[in-house]
C-alpha cells in the first residue's frame, strides 16, 4: 500500500500556528501580495523579512499535536511506502518523528542565499542581513516558495502520485495550485483518495471520501483503520 498524504495549514492549526484563510488567519494581518511575493521582497525587503522572522520565532512557542504524531507512527509501518508532501514551512511534521517530509512550499528554517543559491539550517532573523555562511554576501532570503514561484520537487512528488494506490489530503482549502490539483492527478492515476478536513475545500468533490472534522481527531483515528488493513 503506498500512500501519499498532503497537508496544510489545517494540521497544524490545533498546534497553534495560524492557518491562511480562516478568521484568525495569516492573510487577515497581511495581503499575500504583500509579504509572499518575489515582487514584495524586492519592494519592501524589511516588511517580508519581518513577517517570516516573526513566523521563525514563534516554532519555539509550539509542539507537534496528535495528528502529527499519528502519521510519524504510520511512517513507522509503511517506511518508504509512505510520503508526506506539505505545504507548511513550520517544522512540526519533523518534530513528530516523521522522516519522509516533502517540504514543497520551503521551511521557515532555512535561509536561501540569492547570490550563491546556497540553502543553510535558519533559526534566526533574517531581518538584521546576516552573512550568507557559504559566500559571505548579505543577500539571504527565506527559504520559502513565494506566489509566482515554481514549488520544489515537483518532480519526486508527480512520480509519487503516479505510483500511489491511496491520496490523503489533511487540512488544506485546496485554493493554492499545483497543490489544489494533486487529487486530480491521484484520481487520473487509479489511487483512492480521501480528504481529512473541518470544513468543506475547494477540491471536496474529486474524493471518493470526504471526512469533517479536527485532524487531532480525524488522523489519528485513520491511521489507526488502515494499520488495522495493512497488517
Ligand atoms: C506556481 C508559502 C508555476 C508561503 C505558499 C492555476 C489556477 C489559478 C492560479 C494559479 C494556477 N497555477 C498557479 C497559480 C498561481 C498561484 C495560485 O495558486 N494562486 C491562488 C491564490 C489562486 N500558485 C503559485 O503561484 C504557485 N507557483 O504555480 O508556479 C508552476 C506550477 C506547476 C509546476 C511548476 C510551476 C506557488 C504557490 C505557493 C505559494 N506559497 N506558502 C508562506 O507560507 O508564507 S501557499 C500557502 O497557501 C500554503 O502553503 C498553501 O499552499 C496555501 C493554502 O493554504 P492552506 O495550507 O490550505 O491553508 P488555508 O488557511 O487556506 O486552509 C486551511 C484549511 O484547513 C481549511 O480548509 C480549514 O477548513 C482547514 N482546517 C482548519 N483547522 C483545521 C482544519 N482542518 C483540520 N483540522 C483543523 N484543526
């Protein structure tokens, strides 16, 4: 049985780390346009460094929750036939234990350097133009996949898609492509597909089955159902 499962904001909302779109979301403080943009970093540096900086800074404050530690277990069982592809930057899905993560959207704790195009581990500002550690120059951004940008590793996550009997999508509104599209391509390609989400998504009526509720509750409860089938 190999699985790929997607997630979004949603998984990691019970940890307490905003989502986008909800009320309280991230996109209510800042317009996208304005903070996670190429344009934007080029146009107002300062205020793009100071909205992931800021983001950086509050991992400290939280942990993984049930939901993430339900599919470190899962990886635990179907080893390489499981991969997590997620949209989220944060870096709780490791935390959990999970080793088998696809960061397609890029991480809060990295910094890429516009100059070398060198990636190194981040846990600090940005904002105050450190030196890049491979080439010394100042120009490090966050190592994040800004609108307008290609995501990272299509490649690996197209041919995991093709090969996968079962897709699960965990809390994301399917409103951002090429992510919104994965269960199209799933379905093209013969594998099940089942979402995991608190409210209806854009995408809810391509999956063969569409769950409701917190994925604190939900995956937990999954992964528990099909460790059950595949043993
Ligand atoms: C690209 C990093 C070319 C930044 C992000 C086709 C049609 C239309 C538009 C496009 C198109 N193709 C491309 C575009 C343009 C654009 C796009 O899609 N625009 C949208 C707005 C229409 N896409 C791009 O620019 C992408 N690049 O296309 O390059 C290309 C394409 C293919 C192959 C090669 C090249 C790049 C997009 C990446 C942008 N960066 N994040 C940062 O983090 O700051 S996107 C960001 O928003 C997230 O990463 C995520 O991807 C997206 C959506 O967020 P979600 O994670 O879904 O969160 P959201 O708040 O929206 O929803 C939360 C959900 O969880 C809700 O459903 C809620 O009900 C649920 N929930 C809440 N709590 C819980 C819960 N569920 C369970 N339990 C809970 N407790």
């Amino acid at each position: 049985m190999r699985v790929v499962v997607l997630t979004g904001a949603g998984i990691s909302a019970e940890s307490g780390v905003p989502t986008f779109r909800d009320s309280d979301g991230l996109w209510e403080g800042h317009r996208a346009e304005d903070v996670a943009t190429p344009e934007a970093f080029e146009y107002q540096p300062a205020v793009v460094q100071r909205f992931y900086d800021a983001r950086r800074a509050a991992l400290a404050d939280v942990e993984p929750n049930p939901a993430h530690l339900a599919l470190a277990r899962l990886e635990r069982a179907l080893g390489d036939d499981l991969l997590v592809v997620t949209q989220n930057v944060d870096d709780l899905h490791e935390r959990a234990g999970s080793q088998h993560v696809l960061h397609m959207h890029g991480e809060l704790l990295s910094a890429l350097c516009v100059g070398c195009r060198a990636r190194s581990r981040w846990t600090e500002d940005l904002g105050d133009h450190p030196p890049c550690p491979r080439c010394g120059s100042a120009e490090l951004r966050p190592d994040i996949v800004w609108f307008g940008e290609v995501p990272y590793q299509m490649d690996r996550i197209v041919a995991a898609l093709q090969r996968c009997d079962l897709f699960v999508s965990i809390g994301t509104s399917g409103a951002v492509y090429p992510a919104a599209g994965f269960v199209q391509s799933a379905v093209t390609y013969g594998a099940r597909t089942l979402e995991l989400n608190l409210l209806p998504s854009e995408g809810s009526h391509f999956f063969d089955e569409s769950r409701r509720g917190p994925a604190g509750v939900l995956v937990p409860a999954w992964v528990d159902e099909l460790l059950t089938t595949v043993r």
